[in-house]
C-alpha cells in the first residue's frame, strides 16, 4: 500500500517536460489539454521568485501614484495659469489708450493673452479628461488587485501550512514508533533470534491480515494456514512479539495513515504552486496594463502639449506681424491732425498770447484778468487820475508761426538720441540753438500718403477748417528789432509795479 500510494504521488506530479509548460490554472484541465506558454513569463520563469514579483508589483503601483500626483499638480497649475492669464487680459485697458496701429496691436496683444488663457484652459481639461482620469482608474483596479492577491497567497500559505502540520504530526508519531521497532530488533538480533525467522512470521502474518481484511479469501486463508506457524509464533519471546506486531497488521494503519498524510500534503503543495502560478500570471497583468496604461496616455499628453505649443506660437506668429506692423509716424500724424482744429496756429498773432484761453490755460496770467502789455508811450496824468493803466490792445500783431520755431522740412526726421548729446554748431544766437533742439524731430502734416486718411476726412471727423502751413527750409529766426525791445522793457516795468 505504501509503495500504491507512492505511485499515486508520482502520477499526480507533472513530468518534467510538462513542468517547464504548465498552465497557471488550479486544475489539470489545462496541463491535460498540453497548453504551453511560448515566452517568457511570470508563472514559469519567476514561480520561485514570488517576493521580487510582489516588489515588482509594489513599484508599479508607488510609480502609478507619483505619476497620478505629477498629473494631478500638472492640471491644477494650468488651471491657476489660465485663470491668472485672463485676470491680466481683463484688468489691461492699453488698447484704451492708444490710436491707430499701437492701438490695433496692444488690442491684439490683450486678445492673445485671453485666447492662450482659453487654450491652457482646454489643455488642462484635455489632461484631466484623457490622460489623469484612466490612469487613475487603473491604479485603484490595480491596488484592489493587489490587496487580493496578497490575500490569496496568504490563503495559499495557510493551507499548505496545515497540510504540512498534519504530515509533521503522522511523521513525528510514525518515526518514534519506528525507532522503537528498530531498537526491539536490535534487542532480538543481540539475543539471538534469526532475522529470516522473524521476516518468515512477518510475512506470514501479513497474508493472514490481507486475507481477513477479503472476506472472499477469509476460508481459504484459515485452511491453508500452515501447521508449524502457531509452534513457529509460540517459539518467539515478548520482544520479538512485539516487532512483529508493530511490523504486522495490527499497525499496518499507522504507514496507511503517514502514506495518506505524505500524499495529501504532496499534493496540497502541488495545488498551492499552481494556485502561485495563478498569482503570478495576474501580477503580470497588472505589470502588462500598467505599462500598457501609460504608453496610451501619456502618449495622449504629448500630443496634448505639442497641439496647444503649436497653437500657441501660430497666434504669437500672428502677433509679431501685428507688432511689425506698427507705424509710429502714421499715428502720431493722425493724433496731431484730429487734436490740431483746437487752435489754428498760422492764423494767431502774438498778442494772442495774452487773451487766448488755450494760451492762459497752459500759462495762467498774474492777474485776474489776461495779461497785456503796457502802451510804449509814457504815462499819462489823466490816466492817473482815471486809475487807468494804459495797456496795449492793439500792439504785437506780427505772426506767431514766424516768431516760434516752425517746421523746417517736408519730411518726418528722428534724429538718432546722439545727437542732443553733440554740441551744435557755433550759431549766432539763441534762437538758432533752440532751433536745432526743435529740429530733432519733425512731422510733416501737409501730405498724407494714399494708404492713409486724407486730410479732408480728418477735418470732416473734427467738423472744422484746417489750415496747414507751408513747409519752411531753413530755419526761423525769433524777431529783434529795436520797437519790440521797446514794448518788452515796457512790459517787465508794468510787471514789476
């Protein structure tokens, strides 16, 4: 029976050329059909390596959370970036500022900022949506996954570690009884019993237990029994009794009981490395959706950034054309035309000076009332007596235009910065100084290209006459002549009373 259930053992162990292909499967449904695993994996190659897999899977699952973490930050950041970006766009008010083409180009450049809000925006709503979202998911399916797992080698651990208690408790019970036979025999082989008599009754004694386990052979054995085996058994003194007895089929249970216990944990043991080698296989699934998980996804992030990277340099592209395109000379001319109906300076004189309220607003007189100069005749005393100053209404009416300094050219002209600081030429008087100070810049307003608004449009949208002065080519002189250092002198004494 023993060597039965040896054999059994043996057919429920795999060979070693089916061992190499086995199935991961608890049952033998699958070792039976001869499925074989053509490449490397888990449950053949890394059976015996269960801590390094469950190390394995333990990293996934820590990478899985950084990476969900990293996202996560990602998201909100874009998010406190959009919302940041259009905070500024809608606080800005440059394109209220400004006219023409500045104002067209500070305009674009507020617009942009509110579209690379938008675009941020959707970019984190992308990342959030398709890329954080199934990573997230899969990295809670995995750690339930894992947390079962792990449950599930416990289970396997504790039965197998039953089965194996079991055995150990047969085991230790048959090997005492078995140190005691043998010493027994020693006893008997040291007081001279033969061993082939001993072996004759042992086998003698079996075929009797056999036969009376078999009812069928019961009458045959008590038949045939032999003669001399009771004068034989009797010959035998208690030790050698007691060997054959323990032998022989009075404890024949005992090694039925031990085979059993040996095959159940033998086969308890096969069970539990194919129930591993389920284990394993589900590790490397959750290696292989992991990997798979972020080669989708995170693939799905680049595309994200180089779409939004993409979309954002066009538009800065367009942008910079805007930018170009500025011309400062064409603004500067249209304000000049649409503010310049406010006072005609061709047409004043310089005793303007005195009364004009534009005048008198950008240089308040002394007095409550505008400020004009004294008559160059002496005082008279009926105007004492009248306490009337003589002023002079009627004095100072040579141009303005010719005695301020004037244009001197038809063209724009911005002299580089370097030149106010390069002393001038030696000129004659002040006045030619302050000239060329004026001349670092010059607009000509006189002819507007055809790209631009004509001057009549300008005139209809301020609803008054502009008159535009010729242009000069040299430089104007501010006027000396003796009368009018008479009236300065009568002005500053009027001052000074």
């Amino acid at each position: 029976m023993a060597s039965g259930a040896m054999m059994a053992l043996h057919a429920l162990l795999p060979s070693p050329r089916d061992g190499a292909n086995a199935s991961p499967s608890l049952d033998g449904s699958c070792a039976a059909r001869g499925v074989s695993i053509p490449h490397l994996s888990f449950a053949t190659d890394l059976l015996f390596n269960l801590e390094d897999v469950k190390l394995h899977c333990n990293q996934g699952l820590s990478t899985q959370s950084q990476l969900v973490a990293m996202l996560r930050s990602r998201v909100a950041l874009e998010k406190h970036y959009a919302n940041e970006l259009m905070r500024l766009a809608q606080q800005s008010q440059l394109e209220e500022l400004e006219r023409g083409t500045t104002r067209e180009a500070l305009g674009k450049l507020k617009a942009q900022y509110l579209n690379t809000s938008v675009q941020h925006r959707v970019l984190a709503e992308s990342l959030e949506e398709d890329v954080l979202k199934p990573i997230e998911e899969l990295h809670a399916i995995n750690s339930q996954k894992a947390q079962h797992l792990h449950k599930t080698l416990n289970g396997m651990k504790k039965q197998a570690k039953a089965q194996e208690d079991a055995y150990r408790k047969d085991f230790g019970a048959f090997e005492k009884q078995f140190r005691e036979t043998a010493a027994t025999f020693a006893a008997a082989m040291d007081a001279g019993f033969s061993s082939t008599a001993i072996e004759l009754q042992y086998h003698q004694q079996l075929m009797q237990h056999q036969t009376e386990a078999d009812p069928q052979y019961a009458g045959d054995a008590t038949s045939s029994k032999p003669k001399g085996a009771v004068a034989l058994q009797s010959s035998f003194n208690n030790n050698s009794q007691k060997l054959v007895n323990w032998l022989l089929a009075s404890d024949q249970h005992r090694k039925d009981n031990l085979c059993s216990s040996a095959a159940n944990a033998l086969e308890s043991r096969i069970d539990m490395y194919r129930a591993l080698q389920s284990v394993m296989t589900d590790y490397q699934h959750i290696a292989e959706e992991r990997i798979a998980n972020f080669t989708t996804n995170l693939r799905k992030h680049v595309i994200f950034e180089s779409s939004a990277l993409a979309n954002e340099q066009y538009d800065w592209q367009m942008i910079a054309g805007k930018i170009e395109s500025v011309d400062a000379e064409s603004d500067l001319r249209d304000y000049i035309l649409i503010h310049h109906h406010l006072h005609d300076l061709p047409s004043m004189t310089v005793s303007d000076l005195c009364y004009s309220p534009l005048a008198t607003a950008i240089l308040p007189s002394p007095t409550a009332k505008p400020c004009h100069p004294l008559k160059r005749v002496p005082i008279e005393i009926g105007d004492v007596a009248m306490r009337r100053i003589p002023l002079d209404y009627d004095g100072n009416q040579e141009s303005l235009a010719q005695i301020l300094v004037t244009r001197a050219s038809t063209t724009v002209k911005i002299h580089p910065v370097a030149l106010a600081h390069e002393p001038p030429a030696a000129t004659s008087s002040p006045a030619s100084l302050e000239a060329v100070q004026f001349d670092q810049l010059r607009i000509d307003c006189s002819a507007p290209p055809a790209a631009r608004r004509s001057l009549a449009e300008l005139q209809e949208e301020a609803k008054t006459s502009l008159r535009v002065a010729p242009a000069q080519e040299e430089q104007t002189e501010f006027v000396s002549n003796d009368d009018e250092a008479d009236d300065d002198e009568l002005l500053c004494d009027s001052h000074e009373r």
